[in-house]
C-alpha cells in the first residue's frame, strides 16, 4: 500500500502494461518482510525446532498470529500428510 500512495502523489512513477497492471522486476517487490516469512517457512520445514522455540526467535507471542506467516504449497502439505501417513517421521508437531 506505500507504493499505490507514492504514485498516487505523484511521488514515484510505475510502468504499466496495456492492461494497467504494474510492471517490476520481482526483485523490487521483495521486503524485509518476505524475508521473514520465508525465514520461518523455511525453519518450520525442517522440524527440527518446536513452535515455541521458533515464535521465540520470530518475535510473535500467539501461536495464531505465528502460524499465519507459514506459506505452505499445495505440494509441501501434501509431503507432509504423506509422511504422517506413512509415519517416515516422528516428529510431529
């Protein structure tokens, strides 16, 4: 939203397609913010660390707020309903 408010006063210009969408590199699109959720995707995946242990190092203090920043593919859920299923790891959490 701070970029729609930069343009709309006039403080950044945007290249837009024909169909007006907004035309960037992807990497001008990543933030600090990406990081993070990538960052706490990224150590959930491994199951090496509890939920706990990884709000503590992300900041977040409800379990809710925290589980909002797991971006999982359809994929990634379903390795890991086939590894319950099939019980290759038991550290489920």
């Amino acid at each position: 939203m701070k970029q729609k408010k930069q343009v709309d006063d006039g403080k950044i210009t945007v290249e837009r397609n024909s169909k007006g969408e907004v035309m960037m590199p992807r990497y001008n699109c990543v933030t600090t913010h990406t990081a993070r959720r990538s960052g706490i995707t990224n150590m959930y995946l491994t199951h090496k660390y509890t939920i706990l242990q990884m709000m503590h190092v992300s900041g977040h203090k409800t379990q809710k707020t925290f589980m909002d920043y797991i971006k999982l593919s359809s994929d990634e859920i379903a390795d890991e309903i086939d590894a319950i299923t099939n019980q290759t790891r038991v550290d489920v959490f």
